[in-house]
C-alpha cells in the first residue's frame, strides 16, 4: 500500500500537537488544530477537499494545547492544555465554557 501527499497546512508557530475534524463530508469539513504556540486554529475545506483555508484563530489557552476532541453529538469540540484547563468551544470556535 502506498499512499500520496495531497495538502500540507502550514500556519502554526509552534509544532502541531492534536487534530480533530467536524463535519460530515468532504467538502464542508472544518479541521482543527492545536500547538505549542497554544493557538487552536480552525480551517475550512475548499470545494476539492484537498485544500484548506484558515477561518479562526483561538488563543485563550495559557500554555500548548496537547489534546482535540470533536464531540459525538457534532456540537462543537473540546480542548486539553497543559494549563489543566479543559475548554468547550461550539462549531464556529466561539467559547462555551472550561473546567478542571
């Protein structure tokens, strides 16, 4: 088996520790990612889904974001950061709330 390099995503200042994706098809997913620049960034697909568009940039973690889970029920996603802090966004990466 072999495989081909399609797209590389080329953003983060810092090297990317977690990945996660929302959506239900090629063309409308939005990948998300965390670094050790503690900045998660979300990006949308093109139409090819081979291609992808930076969308948002959150940074409200205090220190690199090591964990991405999008959630079962396609509500949003949550985040796990070195600071302790486990923060729940909604699928535009608006902020819903952290605990410990």
């Amino acid at each position: 088996m072999s495989f081909e390099l399609v797209t590389e995503i080329v953003g983060h200042q810092g090297d990317v520790r977690s990945l996660t994706a929302l959506g239900a098809s090629t063309e409308d997913t939005v990948l998300i990612t965390g670094a050790r620049d503690r900045v998660v960034k979300l990006w949308k697909s093109r139409p090819d889904g081979k291609l992808f568009d930076p969308v948002k940039e959150i940074f409200v973690h205090e220190h690199w974001v090591g964990a991405l889970l999008a959630l079962p029920d396609g509500s949003g996603f949550v985040t796990a950061c070195q600071d302790t802090v486990i923060r729940r966004f909604d699928t535009d990466g608006n902020f819903i709330g952290s605990g410990m």
